[in-house]
C-alpha cells in the first residue's frame, strides 16, 4: 500500500514537472489537457453509439468484425488533428523594424 501511495505521488509530482517546463506555463498546459479531454470524451460516445449501431443493424458478417475498429482509427486520426496545441494568437503590439 505505502508503494502504490508513493507511486501515485511519484506520478502526479513528475506530471506537473513537466507541464511546467512546457512553454506557456502550467496553467496553459493544464488548460489544454483539459480541451484534449473533452475531445476524448465526445468521440469515445461517437465510437460507442457507433459501435451500437453496427452492432444492432448487421449482427454478423465483416461488417460486424471489422466496423468498431474500422470507427476506432477513424476517430483516433480525428484525435490526433483536434487535439493538437492551438495556434498562439499573435500579439497585438507591433514588433519594431530592424
């Protein structure tokens, strides 16, 4: 029990040395782990009312066996472009000429 706890320490203290080593600070990093998971959330309820659909309308056949993967991949490539960093706004003071 006492190695789990520390483990668990371990892990959540690493965590936030690392967020906060990334540019923009913790606070930043924290707010887009948030956004990614959201992103998460929505299309695992996408994958599973997809799965449920395929699963009620063809009970068997390939369609059966490859469909829920095939909407996994899917869905994982969606992940991978939503879920990245947004673009920083650019600043609104002028930058001098050289």
């Amino acid at each position: 029990m006492r190695g789990f706890a520390f483990g668990l320490v371990m892990l959540v203290g690493l965590t936030l040395t690392i967020l906060s080593i990334r540019p923009g600070g913790l606070r930043r990093q924290l707010r887009l782990a948030s956004r990614r998971l959201r992103i998460a959330i929505v299309l695992g309820g996408i994958w599973m009312v997809g799965s449920l659909i395929i699963r009620v309308v063809f009970p068997t056949g390939p369609i059966s066996d490859y469909g829920p993967p095939a909407i996994a991949i899917l869905l994982g490539a969606v992940f991978v472009f939503a879920g990245r960093d947004p673009a920083d706004a650019p600043s609104s003071t002028p930058r001098p000429r050289a």
